[in-house]
C-alpha cells in the first residue's frame, strides 16, 4: 500500500522532475517507509512506500529482469501467490518476494489485458521504455484511487488530488458544476473532480498513452453488471466466496486489525477472518463520550472476547470532534459531507499507533444487498404501474401519513414519467434541495453549474431490470464517491491499508449472478448475505437494528457550527458565488433545528474548509 505519482510529456524539456517530487512529498503520509523514482527523457515516476508484503525486498520501482519495463503501483494483489506458483513453475526469476511483481510477466504476457488476471486492489503506472509507452491502471471497484490533469503535451497523475495540486503545474480553479452536485449527493460523483481539470480514472479502466504521437485508450475492462446468471443455492454460492475472499485479503506480513462496530457486516468480517487467521486480531470500535444510544462499543467488545480477538475502544467527545473537524475535511483529499468520517479517523489513528497498519472494514453491503430502504423503494418507483408498487408504501411499517404521502407520490409519479428515474432524488436531502437551490446558490454557480444534478440517472430508457440498475447506481455513485474513498483516505492519512473483503469483485459477480436469476429484492434488507453468515456469526447479531459508527448527529452538528460557522459569513463560498450572502448567514447560524436545513449547513462548512486547505487565502476561479 503506497502512494504514486508521476509525469508523462513529449515536450524537448522532458518531465518536470521537481514537481514529481513535490507530488511524491504530498503522498509521504501513504507511505512512510520509503520511496522511489525512476525518470528518463519522457516519464518521470515516483512512489511512497507502506511496507506490507516483502518488508525488506519489495522497495518499488520494480523491474522486469531485461529492465524493458517499470512498474509503481498502490496496492496489494491478493492472488499474487497463485500467478507467482505458476509462472516461477515456467522457470520466471522474481527478484523479490513482492506481491506487486507479479504485474510484471502478466504485462509481458497479455499487454493491457494482465489486469484481467488480477484479483485485488490496485492503480498502477506501467512504462514500457521501448515503445515510449505508459500504462494506467485502476482496480474494478475503484478502491485505489487515481487522479489524473491532462494540459496539452503532458500528463499528471497521482493517487490524491492534494497532490496533484502540489505539482504547482495545476491552475487554482474549482467546477462550478461539481460544487453544485456535492450539495445535492453529499461527494462528487466519479470521474469529476471539485478542481476543474482533474479527474478520475474510472474504476475498472486501464488508459494507455504513445509519447510518440501522443495517441491515448481509454478501456473498461470489467463491468459487474456483466456477470452470467447463476443458478444456485445463494447461501451457500455466497459463503464459499467469503471464505476464499477473507483467506486472500488476511495475507500479510504485518499485523491485521479490523473496524468493529457490532452491527452485521464488522461482525461477519470478524468472524470470518477470526476462524482463519494465524495470529491474533485486533478489533478496535468507536463510542462517544457524550450519553449515546448508537454507542455500540459493549456489544463490539462481547463478540471480541468471544472470539479470542484483542478489543480496543475509541472515545469521542463533541468538542473533539468540532477541534478534528477541519483536520478530517483535509484528510478526506475531496469534499465529503459525511459525518461519521471523524470516527473512523480516530480508529484508523487508534491502530496505526498500535502497530497495526492493515485493517479490515465491512463496506459494501449494504449496497449490494438492499441495506439501504429508499434503494429498494426506488425499484417499486420506477416499475410501470403495477399493483403490488401501489400497495408497497401501503403495507410498510411508516407513519399514516408517510404512508399516505407515499401512495399519492407513486400515482404522480406514474403520471408523469419524467426523463430521469427515480433514484436519489428519493432521499429527503436531494428532494429539499431540488426545492431550494435557489434560495442558496449564487447566479454564478446557478449559471455555469447548469447540467441537472438528476443527469447520473437519467432515463435514456426504462431498464429492462431495474433491481439491477439501482445496484449499479448505488455502488457506481455513493459506494464509489462516499463509502470507498473515506475508507482509503483516512487510513492513509494515518499510513494504514484499509482492505474491504465485501469488494471483492469474485463476490460482486456471485451476487449479481444471484440476482439475474432470482430476484432477492422483494426479500428481508441483507436477508441473502444474513444467509451466508449461518453457523458463522452468533444468531444475536442479526437482530441488532443497523447503526454502524453513527453519530450522535444533531449535537455534532451544532458543535461544528459554533467553531466554523463564522467561517461561511463573507467566505470562499460566497466570495466564489457558490451560496448567496443571506444564505451563508442562515447556515452559519450557532443552531438549527430544521434538519435538511442543518444537514446543508453541515455540507456549506465542508465545503468551505475544504477550500481553505486546499487554496488557503487565495480565492480560486470558479470555471
């Protein structure tokens, strides 16, 4: 697990090995153990170590034994034992015992195809010095990131856009129109960045480039929604994948811990990983010093003790979190507005000063498996009418008048068939702000952030299954813009992998697979993935309401506000003309009670701290 870097240019001067330096001093916090670099007259990498796999051997750049090709890469492949078995079986001489090596002779075999073959988490730099040609490479569910700024001759690229911006090759410029998004999603969705002229790679894309006529491919190579019906017993196709998938993330020569909060999906993962791993766990859990009912940390340290895993705990208090607050914002490289980020900050800390810096968190799930109810309300949603759609919101367990409102919401809905489906604009967040955007941006924004924020999920046409596509949508957006990154970035923040076992693209596959074959949305939330779990996870836990490190929300917000608020009054944001100066007053406010009110508060002072980071006094242009 590393940081990476790097500059590709066919002008004469060459690369501008200073300002991969200044990127590669950027990433020092992904990885403290060392660095490298590697330049010649067209491409300039470089890379920061966190020693996981090979501790005294696996110092990158790595090489192919002719030196034809270099390769520097962020994260861990978890099959690399298998494709070393075989390839040293045809008489291969690894140089190292790195798991990371293993690219080298599948590039020499299958070109940009090696990535097929990879199982794992990963983006990675491959420069062939023969054919002046780089290959960019990111894992299929996007959890290594990889920025990329492209600017006529040449091409910038890093696993943080804080570092991007540390080149000093990037103009201070922000998109109006992904400020405009992150106030309706909470993030940016991929592959838009906050700064105008960056970008993602894609998740399960490999970009090449030829320095000679600078000619660049762009390739998806791996589409989850691609996976072939499977016809079997979902309990058991489920768990056999687990097992093999936690096998291969717990392979490691450093201790391994895992976040737990007592909810199902940290549990399984302690479960799973207790039954197989060698040594000995540590589960760390986070609590708040503050009277909490979401406090967890007595449940978390029961199934600790029960299984033999060494328990730490986390104690948060509010004017902790209002003092961490902007130091988490930093951390998080992008604007994201959840709030539970500071816990899982502080556990990250919590084990890297422990020693421990590989971790084991449980995201995922609840994307794949109908944890979220407006997800799977959003296929009843957007169903042609049908009378079981109607009779949904009248059998759920809501209030009369949700209920009410739910029915009366299904018939418009069906009355007017508008051109985006039904998806996030359920959430009460997105629908309050396609109601009062107007009360809060500024004309600047209102003018050039004009693409509707619905456009992610716009009705080109009715998909022929839409369980099928509210999976894609939620795991394409929110897992992929709020979930993933806050995992790698406040770990890495604090130089600890985090490894996500429920991403796994084998276990993706075998759940869609599932589901082509029989829908499970009509099913308990999670009730397949419950299912896989019998035998393994004690029963008591799959009664636990879902909560996660949730925070005592409200009291935080309000502790957040009394410290920055004074922040949003004449700030960057309405120097910018992102919000309207009466707005930023309203959202500044030391209390609010109004909670989609307070939750646009929350997200204005995101924002905003996350400008003054990353652009200090200066104001940006807003493009």
């Amino acid at each position: 697990m590393c940081g990476i870097a790097g500059m590709l240019t066919r002008a004469k001067a060459g690369p501008d090995r200073a300002a991969v330096a200044r990127m590669q001093a950027a990433l020092r916090h992904r990885g403290p153990d060392g660095q490298g670099s590697y330049h010649d007259e067209r491409v300039a990498l470089a890379h920061t170590r966190l020693s996981i796999i090979d501790l005294a051997g696996g110092a990158q750049p790595l090489y192919s034994p002719d030196g034809r090709h270099v390769l520097i890469i962020n994260g861990e492949i978890y099959n690399y034992v298998e494709l070393r078995e075989e390839f040293v079986a045809e008489g291969y001489a690894f140089t190292t015992a790195s798991d990371c090596e293993v690219i080298l002779p599948l590039y020499a075999r299958y070109g940009d195809r090696c990535v097929e073959h990879l199982r794992g988490m990963y983006a990675f730099a491959l420069w062939d010095t023969e054919r002046g040609r780089l290959l960019l490479a990111r894992d299929r569910m996007g959890e290594k990131p990889l920025y990329l700024y492209r600017d006529g001759d040449s091409l910038l690229f890093a696993s943080e856009l804080r570092a991007i911006l540390a080149s000093g090759l990037v103009p201070h410029r922000v998109d109006a129109q992904a400020l405009r998004d992150f106030f309706f999603y909470q993030f940016v969705p991929e592959p838009r960045t906050a700064v105008a002229g960056v970008a993602k790679l894609a998740a399960a894309t490999t970009l090449s480039v030829d320095v000679a006529d600078w000619r660049t491919e762009e390739r998806c190579y791996w589409n989850m929604m691609d996976a072939e019906p499977l016809e079997a017993d979902p309990a058991q196709a489920l768990g056999d994948c687990l097992d093999e998938t936690i096998r291969l993330v717990l392979r490691a020569d450093v201790p391994i811990g895992l976040s737990l909060s007592g909810g199902m999906d940290s549990s399984a993962i302690a479960c799973l990983a207790a039954r197989v791993y060698p040594g000995k766990l540590t589960a760390i859990s986070a609590g708040y010093r503050e009277p909490s009912p979401v406090d967890e940390r007595a449940v978390a340290r029961e199934l600790a003790q029960r299984l033999d895993i060494d328990f730490l705990e986390v104690e948060i208090a509010q004017d902790e979190l209002a003092e961490g607050f902007a130091g988490m914002v930093e951390a998080r490289d992008e604007p994201i507005g959840d709030i539970s980020g500071y816990a899982y900050e502080r556990v990250m800390q919590t084990a890297r000063a422990h020693g421990i810096p590989v971790m084991l968190q449980g995201q995922g799930v609840d994307e794949m498996f109908w944890g979220y109810p407006w997800v799977k309300d959003s296929v009843a949603r957007n169903q042609p009418f049908a009378v079981g759609a109607l009779l949904a919101p009248i059998l759920s367990r809501r209030s009369l008048g949700d209920r009410v409102r739910g029915v009366l919401g299904y018939l418009r809905e069906q009355r007017e068939q508008g051109e985006y489906l039904h998806f996030f604009d359920s959430t009460p967040h997105f629908a309050w702000m396609l109601a009062h955007a107007a009360e809060f941006f500024a004309p600047p924004i209102l003018t050039q952030g004009t693409l509707d924020p619905r456009r992610y999920f716009a009705r080109s046409s009715r998909p022929a299954r839409m369980d099928l596509e509210a999976t894609r949508l939620i795991t394409e957006l929110y897992l992929r813009g709020n979930g993933i990154p806050q995992c790698d970035r406040l770990a890495m923040a604090h130089a600890v992998e985090s490894r996500l076992p429920f991403l796994d693209h084998r276990f993706i596959e075998t759940a869609i697979g599932l589901r082509k074959f029989a829908r499970d949305d009509t099913l308990a939330p999670k009730q397949r993935f419950q299912d896989s779990l019998r035998g393994v996870v004690p029963p008591e836990v799959f009664t636990r309401p879902k909560r996660g490190f949730t925070p005592p929300v409200f009291r935080w917000q309000d502790r957040v506000r009394e410290r920055y608020g004074a922040l949003l009054e004449d700030g960057h944001l309405v120097q910018l003309g992102v919000l309207q100066p009466e707005a930023a007053r309203r959202v500044a406010a030391a209390h609010i009670e109004q909670p989609m009110l307070a939750l646009t508060s929350r997200l204005a002072l995101v924002l905003e701290v996350w400008l003054r980071a990353v652009f200090g006094t200066s104001i940006p242009e807003l493009v």
